[in-house]
C-alpha cells in the first residue's frame, strides 16, 4: 500500500508545481523529506530564490511558503534562507 501513497503524493506535488502562477520549476528538483513528504520547488521571489511548497500524503495542505536553508533544511523566513548565485536567476 506504500507505493500507492508514495505514487499519489509525487503526482500530487507533480499537478502543484504545474499549477503554481509561475509555473513549476525544472532545477532545483523536488526535494523528499521522509517517504511521504515532499518540498516542491513552485516559483521564485523577487531576488530569484526559489520558494517552495511542502506536499504530504497525510493530514490537511500546507499553503506555508519555504525557502531552502541547506539539503533537508526549510524555513519559512525569507531572511534565514540560503539563496546563492547557483540559485538565483541572472
């Protein structure tokens, strides 16, 4: 029954990100928390950094917004949020 979860959310974060007002973005790529939580990179913010979207198969929608901090590593406070040229658009 796990793989069905698992396929559900990946099509879930996948029908998200096509839906985000910006579009989904290609790079970076969407980013697994554990087996059933997904960070979903949706748009960029003013600067370039990329924002993102938490997905999971359990429990209600999170319409939060979060940027990266480093791999694994979320927040929801712009300031705190690691955003270097790699990430940002030209």
């Amino acid at each position: 029954m796990d793989i069905w979860r698992t396929a559900f959310i990946i099509g879930l974060a996948g029908f998200t990100a096509g839906c985000a007002r910006e579009g989904a973005l290609r790079e970076p790529a969407i980013e697994p928390l554990t087996a059933d939580v997904l960070m979903v990179p949706v748009n960029r913010d003013s600067a370039g950094c990329v924002r993102y979207r938490l997905i999971s198969g359990e429990g209600e929608p999170d319409f939060t917004v979060y940027w990266r901090i480093d791999a694994g590593h979320f927040t929801n406070n712009r300031a705190s949020a690691a955003c270097d040229s790699r990430e940002s658009q030209p």
